[in-house]
C-alpha cells in the first residue's frame, strides 16, 4: 500500500477521506479523538503545499433523498469548527457534498488551504449497495479533486462510494492513520508475543461470533464479558434472567464454545452478574453468582469475582486487544466491570491495544490516559472485521 509521500500533490486538489464521525451532544463534540487523529495526514499534506479537500461522513442521516437528508441532519458543520481549531486556522465548509458550492469550495482553495464538504452520507448514493448509483456519487467527486489519499481507518469496512469507488478513479494513496492502524492490526495478526489474551464485550454475540471463530486460531485466551455474555451463559444451561440475550444464536454460541475446546483457546466467561431490577442508572441491584441468577433480574455489569478472574487472565498477557464495554458503563453504579478491565489492561507492559468506538469512549470517560496504551485505534468495525480475516473494501481500494 503506497503512502502519500508516493503522490505528487503541491498545487493539487486532494480529496482526503477522513472518519470524522464523532459522538455528539447536540452540536457539541463530546470526543474529537477521530479528528486529532486526522491531523498528521492533513498537516503532511499541507506542509506539501496540497489543497486539502475533506470528505467525511456524520452519523447516520435518515431520509429518501438529499433534500430531505440534508434538512434532518447531522450537518457537518461543528466538526469543521473543531478542525480549524485545531489548525489554528478556520476551515470553510461547502453548503453540498458534490454540487456546485462543492465546486466553489474546490476552486477557491490554494496550496496549502484545507476545506471540507457536507455530509457524504446527505447523498443516498454514498451507501447504496447498486455499484451503478454509487459510481455516479463516485464521479462527481472525483471530478471535484486531482488525487485521492483514503486515511479513514474507522469506515474501511463499508463498500461506500467515498470509501471504496472513488479512488478507482483517480490516483490514490493510503494516509498516515490507516498505515498506522494497519500496522498495529498486522502486529496482532502475525505472530504476536504469547500470551495474547482478547476480551470481548458489547451488546450481541452475532457482531462477534465471526472474529471469535477467527481468534480462536490466534489467541491463547479469550475472555467475554457485557451483553453478549448472557448468551453464552445461557448456551451453558445458566439462568440469565431478563438479560440481554439472543435466542436465535444460542447453537452458534454452544459451536464456538465447542470449537474453543477443542482447539484448547481458554475462553472465560463471568462466574457472578450485578442483577438490576431493570435498565436504569439507579435501578435496585445485588450480586449473584451465575448459578442462582434470578428469573427477574437483568445483568448490567460483571460481579467482583469476575473482575479479579478477569485481572488474574489479563496479569501474563504479552498482547492484549480488547473491544466493547463489559458492562453498562455509562450508568456509574455498573462501570465497575469496565473500570476494572481497563485498569488491568493499562498496568501490563506489553503490547496493548483497545479497539474502537465504546471502549475507547470508556477508557477517556473513566479518566485513565490514552499512554497508558500501546494503541487506542478510531475504528471498532474495522479493526474486528480485519481479525476476523475479512477483506475491508476501503483497504482493497487502495491496495
Ligand atoms: C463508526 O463510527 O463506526 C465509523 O465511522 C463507521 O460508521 P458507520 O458504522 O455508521 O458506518
Ligand atoms: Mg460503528
């Protein structure tokens, strides 16, 4: 995969791909990690005199057409704001994704100038799983740009227009924060330093099941916790209350525990729950052990045997990753399983990494810092489908 040094871009328009997709209070940033991130690509680049145009996607906007898209929102607009804070100096934003004030925009930079473009996702087109729709999309952005540098790490995984159909057509370069991220994966990948231990949380077991299967090839053990434990609880014959439980992979569950055994991969599972009386930040709570949960609790958080089970798992990992929360953090009363993973992860002197989105979110809202991690990667998504084995498009693209 070629770098930016490779393309020739003083005096150019470069239409640089960012993940800008950033957790938003309102119309404030609550956590501008994916932005910093994108600063040394944009800085190299300006540096080299580029005109830097900004492509990048906000949320999920609903709606059937532009129009009606682009009136609900999320605008890009605060996070230009961040951005040109950050440069010290502002950074103007077309009013559309690929029209005529896109054109504006493109046309008025000069070398070293950095400006962005509205929302990718107000064009239905960017998603749309018609190759035929989105190489139009594909067109009208390239038609904006001379060269295109992809340095959106966190949306790799989506076969969008902007990730995966532009760069075909127009010279192309990986950016510093994809070349980094893929090389943290690589390092995981092959032949990491043993004992490479994995914990997993988040909601469902069916966003997992596949980079499980993957790991169990890799890691020495592997620990699951949060909403998708419940499921693997079940599969063992457990009550679980009214947890989080996927019915319809309860067989999928009981293959990968199976699997597990017999390719001798530990995979640890919660030995106590915090049982509420339901889904709320002061709800009632006790601990149980997982065999007397009770029929009318629902777990929100790992008990404190299982927090020093998970401590003791973690104590010899020469590598570790870990992705998804292993409880309900965000309420304080059942962060305690969070809070506990993380700080076990950040004493170890090996080779850390925390993979994405929540645990990321958690990490920073739990007031531990960033170095106290080999690496804080900005894609969830992505870095699971790449252990998983998959090929990302957006990667392909610019392979
Ligand atoms: C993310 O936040 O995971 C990435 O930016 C991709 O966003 P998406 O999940 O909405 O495609
Ligand atoms: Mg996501």
């Amino acid at each position: 995969m070629k770098g930016i040094e490779a393309l020739d871009v003083t005096g150019k328009v470069v239409l640089l791909r960012a993940d800008l997709n950033v957790p938003l209070d309102g119309n404030t940033i609550t956590d501008d990690g994916r932005i910093r991130a994108s600063l040394p690509t944009i800085s190299k680049l300006r540096e080299r005199g580029a005109r830097v145009l900004i492509t990048a996607h906000l949320g999920r906007p609903k709606g059937d057409d532009y129009a009606a898209r682009a009136a609900g929102g999320p605008s890009l607009a605060p996070v230009a704001r961040r951005l040109g804070e950050l440069l010290g100096r502002p950074v103007p934003m077309a009013a559309d994704v690929a029209g005529e004030s896109a054109r504006a925009t493109a046309a008025a930079l000069e070398d070293g100038d950095v400006a962005m473009l509205e929302n990718i996702r107000f064009e239905p087109a960017e998603t749309s799983k018609d190759e035929a729709v989105r190489a139009q999309l594909a067109a009208r952005l390239a038609a904006l740009a001379d060269v295109y540098v992809g340095d959106g790490f966190g949306a790799l995984h989506r076969k969008h227009a902007s990730v995966y159909d532009v760069p075909a057509l127009l010279p192309h370069a990986a950016g510093e924060l994809v070349l980094a991220e893929v090389a943290v994966l690589e390092k995981l990948t092959r032949d990491p330093a043993r004992p490479y231990v994995v914990v997993l949380g988040g909601a469902k077991p069916s966003d997992k099941l596949g980079v499980i299967a993957n790991l169990l090839g890799q890691a020495d053990r592997i620990l699951i916790g949060g909403g998708m434990s419940y499921t693997f609880l079940k599969a063992q014959g457990y009550e679980v209350g009214t947890s989080l439980l996927e019915a319809d992979r309860l067989a999928d569950v009981r293959t990968v525990l199976a699997d597990a055994q017999a390719r001798g991969v530990e995979l640890v599972l919660p030995v106590d729950l915090v049982g509420a009386t339901g889904f709320a930040a002061d709800a009632a709570h006790e601990v149980y052990p997982v065999t007397a949960f009770p029929a009318d609790r629902e777990g929100l958080d790992m008990g404190p045997a299982t927090r020093q089970l998970f401590a003791e798992k973690l104590a010899d990992a020469a590598t570790v990753f870990w992705n998804g929360p292993v409880g309900v953090f965000e309420f304080p009363a059942f962060a305690d399983g969070t809070r506990a993973v993380a700080e076990a992860i950040s004493k170890l002197a090996g080779f850390t990494v925390i993979g994405g989105g929540d645990s990321a979110a958690a990490i920073r809202r739990l007031g531990l810092p960033d170095d106290a991690f080999s690496h804080i990667s900005t894609g969830g998504g992505a870095s699971l489908e790449y252990l998983e084995g998959a090929t990302l498009p957006g990667l392909a693209a610019l392979a």
